[in-house]
C-alpha cells in the first residue's frame, strides 16, 4: 500500500494497494485498486476502488500508540456488489517502511 496527500484535498490522503490475489479474484477485486480517505486524529478510513468507479472495500484503522505513528490495525471489509451480505471484516496491520 502507498498513500500520499490527496492531490486535490490537502486534509486527506489517496493511493493504491497492490496484492497477490493468485488465483482467486475475492468479490471481483483487482490485484491493483485505488486508495482515497482521511487520517484525523488517529484514525484512518480509506474507500477502495478495484473499477475506479465503485467502492469495493473499506478500511478503517486506528494508529497503535506505543508506535510512535508508523503503525495502523483495522479492519477491511469486502463492499463489492460481488460480496454476500454476511462478509467478515478481515483484520489488517500497516506499518510505515524504514526511510520515511
């Protein structure tokens, strides 16, 4: 995952993930989408687009404190039409890599 300052709206951040799905395409994901969301106060919340039209997930996460804010777990959650109703929300750790 990559995040910068939102080209257009400097209080929030955009980006994109990339991930190894293999084989399996989970709710219609793409192994490349678009990150776009806020970090107020600790907390993150990011809208994913696999399409770049629709939301097809959200994360939303709070920084650890004893982690001097390189560190985020929350929890993902699978919003794609392709998702059932009852899709669990995966739980999910971001750290800050060394040099930034």
């Amino acid at each position: 995952m990559r995040l910068e300052r939102h080209a257009e709206f400097s209080e929030s951040v955009a980006g994109s993930v990339l991930r190894d799905l293999g084989t399996a395409r989970p709710g219609g994901h793409a192994p490349r989408a678009q990150l776009a969301g806020d970090l107020e106060n600790g907390f993150l919340t990011l809208d994913e687009s696999s399409n770049g039209i629709s939301i097809t997930g959200t994360w939303n996460g709070e920084l650890v404190k004893e982690s001097c804010g390189k560190k985020f777990t929350g929890l993902w959650k699978d919003t794609s039409d392709n998702a059932p109703p009852n899709t669990p929300e995966v739980p999910f750790t971001l750290e800050k890599l060394p040099g930034w």
